[in-house]
C-alpha cells in the first residue's frame, strides 16, 4: 500500500501513523490487493470549497472529498485508488462539536473517503445505511471511538 500525503507539515508523526493504520485497515475490512495506491491531502476551508464547487457543483466548505480514479471494477495491484481531500479547520471544528479528539475525527474522515474511494455512497438510504455500517466495523476493528 502507497499512500502519498499532501499535509503541509500539518499532521505529527504519530498522526499520521494513525491513518496509515486506518488505510490499511479499510484495505482489509474490504479485502483488496493492498498494492493499492491512495493521496491524501489536508487544505483549508477556501481550497475545499473550491473543489466542492468545480467538481460537486456545491459551493460550500465540506470536511471531505473523494476522487476515485476508475470504479470498483478496476481496483488491483498497484492501482491508484484515488485522491482523499480533507479540510483541516472543519475536522477541528468537527472534533469539537462532536466531543472527541482530533485524531478520532482525522481517522473517521480518512475511513469515509476510503469507502468513496472503494465505491460505497450514501445516496440513498439502504446505501447509507450499509456505508455507516462499514465505517463503525472498522472503527471499532481499531478500536476507536467517540
């Protein structure tokens, strides 16, 4: 498993050791080859609404992107699966109004882009429903909660 960071010097070691664990654990919950290759990059409010706008049509801040490159069907060794975007003040923010650490916040946003990534969507409710399932499974699989 490659993953490329794009953090800025924004996350510590220990951090970004913790979304390595999270990566690899979505590779497993989900059994793919872990060849696989993932960029995960930390912007600010301004950078993500940008690419809200131009690719979602949704000219609002969020707190994660996804880019798959292909589909499910394409996933093997040594494919890029894609690109994680994740705005760094609305994890904070995020980690405060829920009552957790940052850390917890960075590792369910890290866990929510993979699936995007591997095909799950929350569009509909049933999909909802099997994609919040997948990512309280790994969760708890790494043994991090709320």
């Amino acid at each position: 498993m490659d993953i490329y960071w794009d953090d800025n010097g924004q996350l510590t070691a220990q951090q970004t050791d913790l979304l390595t664990r999270v990566v690899k654990a979505v590779i497993a919950y989900a059994s793919i080859d872990d060849a696989a290759e993932v960029s995960i990059s930390l912007m600010d409010a301004n950078e993500i609404r940008a690419l809200n706008r131009d690719y979602r049509g949704k000219d609002t801040t969020t707190d994660v992107l996804s880019f798959p490159v292909g589909d499910e069907l394409t996933i093997g060794p040594g494919h890029p699966l894609g690109d994680i975007v994740i705005c760094i003040e609305v994890a904070h923010q995020q980690a405060e109004e829920y009552g957790h650490s940052f850390e917890r916040e960075l590792a369910f946003l890290v866990v929510h882009g993979m699936l995007h990534l591997l095909g799950y969507d929350h569009e509909t409710t049933v999909d909802e429903v099997e994609m919040c399932a997948a990512q309280d499974e790994i969760l708890r699989i790494l043994n991090i909660s709320r």
